[in-house]
C-alpha cells in the first residue's frame, strides 16, 4: 500500500543517498531482511535469469510463525553476506529486475518509516553514510518536517499507550540533555537517568518505586558479562569484543582503557560530541523510551547508560586499530545494526541485572 503523509525527521534527512557500491560495509551484509507475504509470492513466482532464480531459491524461507506481513526472509550464505549481492557492489536483483520487485526493507533501508504514534522518518545509525553525515556537522540536530511517499506492505498498528505530544515532549528533554555542550558525556548520562527515573516514578504514582533498584550505574563487571554474550552472537562484532575483553582481563584495565581514551581523543577531539550526536539520532530512529511495551522508564535509562558505555569501551579498547575516521566509523555502525536490529535490549538488561522481569 502506498502512503503519503507529511513525516517529522531530523535534519540530515533529506539530503540523505545511499553510497551504492561505494559503501564498505552494504546494507544487506549481516542484516536479516524480512518480507510480506506479498512480497515473497512476487519472487517465488518471478521471471528472470537461471543464476537469479538459484539464489532467489536459496535465499527465501518462510519463517516458522509468519504473518502477512512478516512472512519470509533473504537467508545470507555462509559468509553473511546476502546471495543477491554481487561483486561491485549492486544488488543483483535490482539490476536484473529493477526496483520495482525489491522488498520494502531493501528498497528503503536505512530509512525507517514510522506511523504507529506518529509519521516519523529518519536513518539508521545502522548505516555507515548516516553516522557520516552525523560526525560532519557540529551543529545541533534540529527536525524538519516533509511531504514523503512509501509503498509499505501494510501500516503499522496505532499505538494505544503513547500520544504523538507525549513523544516529541520526551525526546527534545533527552535531545536537549545530549546536545548541551556545557556539561560532560558522563553528567549528560547521570542526568538522563535522572530524568527517565523520576518520569517512570510520575507514572506510577510511586517515588518509592521498586525501579529504583534499576538505576544503579553500569561496571565493568557488567559491560565483561555483555562483551562475552556479544562475542558469541553477532560475528559483526567478535573482533571487537575480543579487543576489549583483552583489555578487561589486563593487569591495570583502567589504565588501559584511559589510555585508548586519550588517543582517540586526541586523534577526535569532538569524539564525545558525535557519541551524542549518534544518540540523538537513534533515540530518534528508534523511538526511545518507547521501544517496547514491556520496558519501564527506569530500565530504559538504564539501557541507554548500558548502550553508551559499551560504545565507549568498544572504542577505547580498539583505539590501536582506529587509524582514520573511516574505522571509527565502521565501529559504531556495527554497534547500532546489533543494537537496532537484533535483541539486544533486552539481552543486556537481563545480564546487567538478573533479578529484572519481563
């Protein structure tokens, strides 16, 4: 179905286009792309060349529980990559077909459509052209509002808990936290934490609210325990795991951990800066706090604290292998395809505290 619908996003928005074959690291390398019933009857039954179709064979399965709209996925080789990629760097099944018989996920990613609490549109930090275009400006990330098209398998759900008002008031209190030059990364995290928790206790009419128990600040212990889950479930991110776990298990991890700070800041020194800015955009993108129906205020600040901090560690312990922005780059773009797109919220919170109860 096509909508058309005037859509709220961030600045950068309009001027995003995608890097093409010029991209290190495409879309469909290691993401998972679901399709809609429609769409996986439009390749099952699509004519085009023999090499074409024994990879659309291949790469199509029906998922186990599926629905209309989420019915198949484009299953990646053994290498990760997708079977519908070719060697320069197109998608085969574009430039044999044309756009027209793309699923909805490869023809928009990373943009992101949203309906359910309001027309909202943005990219995925997921996407390394997006972080670029991020880390370029100093400015703050203001949003626009914008007249756009979207042929989607289906509208999403109207969300019955939170208000379109309800959001953007939520967001620009986190935004304006992010974005304040005149405090530190470490009181913008205190401080946001404040902010949820205290918002999570309004909600509950409780200041004695056993969330509180959430709040407490993230260690190193905890940020081992989620490098060792990491390392063993996203690929993606085993080098960097591993670099950091190196670290972690020094004589002097602290020591070690300055030291990668200090070099990276010297090398960046508005580091801290595009952190935020990289924030701001996937608070944004994904609708945080209201990421899930099951998610308190609390645990969404002590999630982000937890996002944060894990970021900064996997770039601390790796700074002997950031040589050029383009690595940097490459780091935090995998950090946020794992933390956008696979489970992870909720895998961290449990290990970060084994007694939280979904």
């Amino acid at each position: 179905m096509t909508i058309k619908d005037t859509f709220l996003s961030p600045d950068y928005y309009p001027s995003f286009s995608c890097k093409g074959p010029e991209c290190r690291h495409t879309c469909c390398n290691g993401l998972t792309i679901n399709m809609s019933q429609q769409e996986y009857f439009k390749l099952v039954g699509l004519s085009c060349s023999e090499e074409l179709r024994q990879g659309l064979d291949l790469a199509i399965k029906p998922l186990s529980n599926p629905d209309p709209y989420k019915y198949a996925e484009l299953c990646h080789d053994f290498f990760g990559n997708c079977r519908m990629l070719m060697d320069n760097g197109w998608c085969r099944l574009q430039y044999e077909c044309g756009e027209d018989v793309m699923t909805y996920a490869c023809r928009y990613f990373p943009r992101s459509p949203r309906l359910n609490i309001a027309p909202r549109v943005s990219c995925s930090c997921g996407c390394e052209k997006t972080i670029e275009m991020l880390i370029e400006s100093e400015d703050r990330i203001e949003t626009t509002s914008g007249l756009y098209s979207f042929d989607l398998a289906g509208e999403e759900k109207k969300s019955e808990a939170h208000t379109k008002d309800e959001l953007e008031k939520m967001q620009n209190c986190l935004f304006d936290i992010l974005q304040n030059k005149d405090i530190s990364l470490d009181t913008k995290i205190t401080d946001i934490k404040d902010f949820l928790e205290i918002k999570g206790s309004e909600e509950t009419s409780d200041l004695n609210s056993p969330e509180s128990a959430h709040a407490k600040s993230i260690d190193i212990t905890k940020l081992i325990k989620i490098a060792e889950f990491v390392k063993g479930q996203y690929y993606t991110m085993s080098d960097y795991c591993d670099a950091f776990l190196k670290v972690a298990g020094c004589d002097d991890p602290s020591a070690s951990l300055q030291e990668g700070n200090d070099k990276l800041h010297s090398m960046f020194p508005d580091l801290d800066h595009w952190i935020c800015r990289m924030f701001v955009n996937d608070i944004f993108y994904t609708q945080f706090p209201y990421i899930g129906e099951e998610m308190t205020l609390s645990q969404a600040g002590a999630l982000i604290e937890c996002e944060i901090r894990f970021l900064e560690m996997l770039l601390y312990s790796n700074a002997d292998h950031i040589s050029n922005k383009d690595n940097l780059v490459d780091l935090c773009m995998y950090f946020f395809r794992m933390a956008d797109f696979t489970p992870f919220s909720h895998n961290a919170l449990v290990l970060m505290n084994k007694d939280i109860d979904f």
